[in-house]
C-alpha cells in the first residue's frame, strides 16, 4: 500500500452533517422529459456560465434511452440559471442519445464540448465539437475515441494537464452477441477495464494510450473498474481512480502524462458501486465528492426507487496535494434520494456542484439534476 493510499477510513459515523449553499435549481423530470442528468459547467470571458446536460425525451429513464443536450445559462455567478436551448439532438448525431458531456476552454479561444453518442449496444463513443460564439453554434465533430468498442466515460470527466494534453479516461465494456446463443441474443460484460485517449494537439487529432488498468481476477468483483476519473499531481503524474463492487473506490497512478498505469490498489474512499468526482480550485486545494458508505449486505434500501446506496453525498478537502483529506461533509442525505454524478466548478465567489438527486416522485434517483452553489468563504470554513 502506498503512502497516498494510507489514511482514515470513513463511514456513517465519523461524517460531519452541514448545510452547505444553496440550490440554484433543481431540473425536475416532466411530459416527454423523463430525465435530467450529467452535465458539466464552463464560465466564458464575459462571465456568463454554461451548464450543459443531457435532456431525455419521450418516457423512458433508462441510460440508452433518447436524450439531446441542452445548456442553460448564468450571468449571477450561477445564483440563477435561464435560456435553456437544445445544442444537439440524438437524432442528428445519428445514434441513440447523446450523453456524458465534458466542457473545456481549447487554446484557440473555442469552447469545447465533450460528448458520448451511443450507437448500438456494442457501440459508445466519445465526440469534440468547438464553439466560436460562446455555444450559440457548433462545428463539426471529431471523434475522441479511435477504437471501435462501448467506452463509457463519466461527465466533467475530460482534463487538460499542464503540458497541454488533454486526457480522456474511459472504461471499455465488452459487448457482442453469444456464440453459443440464439442468433440476436446480446452480452454486456459489466466488467470494466481502464482504457485512455489523449490528444496534444488541441483535439484536432487522439491517440490511445499504450496502457490500461483492470482489476486483478476476482471472483466476488462484478463490476471491475467503472466510471474513471484522473487529476495531475504534479507535472506528468496523475491520479486515477474507479468505482468498483468491492465496498470502495480503487486508485492507479501515471508517471507519464498518462500513457502507462500502475496495477490498482484499494484507496482510502469508501463507497457503494458509484462515481467519485474530485477537482482542483485555483489555490491547489483538491475537493472531492462522493458516496462514503458502501452497499453492504443487509444495508436498507427503499422498495419504489433505484438508489444503487448513493446516499449521502459528501465533500472533503486536501491541502497537501491528496496525502491526507479533512473529515467529509455530509451536505445531502434524505434517506429516500440519491445523489451522484458531480459536477463540480469554481468562479471566484463559489463552488457549483451539479448532480443526480432523485427521490420517489422522481422514479429514479437519476432523473432529476440539481444545481448547488456553495461560497468559497463557507467551504473554506467548513471542509
């Protein structure tokens, strides 16, 4: 076990409950938008911020559903958010739906926007398309993901690292139809390894890693290496992490801007079989959010709603670079909802956190978005 990897487990008992901020907004699921999900933010030049998600349409919740991308916008420091319009719908991109999105600033001055299209149930990829008018338009896309295969990657998930990389992680799932079955007969192998595009030109062109990271032959994990996240440490050294089935998030590291792994280790997050996001703000301070208590056998559940034990949601700092985070912060925990798939972006007075937050009324805990802004002052005060 590393050094980094060594620190305090956390569980019910030892998290802190505080109300954190205040909801800008809560994107409730209606007629013909059964969900609201997964989204990422971008504050442009002017100040104004960008919230883009992915808007389902018709009346299935499920995540090969039919969905376009929508974005709101925010000229009051996301204290309210308006001017909803639909960027790109999943019809013009030729698939399914389109989710999943990542937003970055690219060295040009365009805005650019990240995004999966699913195609088929062997078939998920990830797109570019830029930005010259603050998102009014968009240009042609470029794929980000060269391989052929089912390459799921998280929202607010794309980075940029300080040489000007930009690093995509993914987790390929292997799909196809079974030999041994009748013809048309589908597999899903939940199973995930860690995969990784890069681009060092802006993303004007994508390579794949050489490396990848899979989780070590067990025959209690289901889940291998789901939904995985990476921030740089230092210049060309990258922490990586997944959810997995086994009780906790699971950690790699790259000493080379990415292109090779180290085998995965258990870390020191605590967690049911969802994501951790985690970010830096502009003092170098890293927050993370998450789920801190894992699924364990005889955890309650509620009947009438998939949770999946995304409750609650917590928020914790590092200010030593990741060695050591403070005691979490619960700031959602009805014990009904659930709460994930964080967005997380700084401006200079606040934290906005974008995030599932379903509850019964809702069906799924994935169909409805809130937006939460958090002052820097009371962050600081109380992570």
């Amino acid at each position: 076990m590393t050094e980094r990897s060594r620190g305090k487990r956390w569980n019910g008992a030892n998290v802190k409950r505080k109300k954190l901020g205040s909801v800008s907004l809560d994107l409730v699921p209606g007629p013909d938008n059964p969900r609201n999900s997964e989204g990422a933010f971008l504050t442009l030049e002017n100040g104004e911020i960008l919230y883009a998600y992915s808007r389902y349409k018709g009346d299935s919740q499920a995540d090969e559903a039919t969905a376009d991308l929508c974005l709101l916008r925010s000229g009051d420091d996301g204290r309210t958010f308006g001017e909803e319009s639909i960027i790109l719908t999943c019809e013009g991109e030729g698939g399914v739906n389109a989710m999943s999105l990542s937003l970055m600033h690219m060295k040009n001055g365009d805005i650019g926007l990240f995004y999966l299209v699913r195609t088929t149930y062997t078939l998920l990829r990830m797109f570019l398309r830029r930005s010259r008018d603050g998102g009014r338009t968009w240009g042609e896309r470029v794929l980000c993901t060269p391989q052929e295969g089912f390459f799921v990657v998280n929202n607010d998930r794309v980075i940029r690292l300080s040489d000007g990389r930009i690093l995509i992680p993914a987790a390929f799932h292997r799909t196809g139809l079974r030999g041994d079955m009748e013809e048309g007969t589908r597999f899903f192998d939940s199973r995930a390894e860690d995969v990784f595009f890069y681009s060092d030109d802006d993303g004007v062109t994508w390579e794949t890693a050489a490396g990848k990271c899979s989780m070590p032959y067990s025959g209690s994990c289901r889940s291998g290496l789901q939904e995985p996240g990476a921030v740089e440490l230092s210049p060309g050294c990258l922490w990586g992490w997944a959810r997995t089935d086994l009780g906790r998030q699971y950690e790699m590291f790259s000493l080379d801007n990415g292109n090779t792994w180290t085998a995965c280790q258990p870390s020191r997050f605590t967690s049911p079989n969802g994501p951790l996001s985690m970010k830096r703000d502009e003092k170098g301070v890293l927050y993370a959010v998450w789920n801190p208590i894992p699924q364990y056998n005889g955890r309650e559940e509620p009947e009438m709603i998939f949770l999946g034990g995304r409750t609650p949601l917590v928020i914790a700092a590092s200010r030593d670079n990741g060695r050591t985070f403070t005691e979490p912060v619960s700031f959602e925990e009805e014990p009904d909802h659930g709460y994930c798939y964080c967005a997380m972006h700084f401006t200079k007075e606040a934290l906005l956190l974008a995030y599932c937050a379903g509850g019964p009324e809702d069906g799924i805990c994935l169909a409805r978005t809130r937006i939460r802004r958090i002052p820097l002052s009371q962050l600081e005060e109380f992570v």
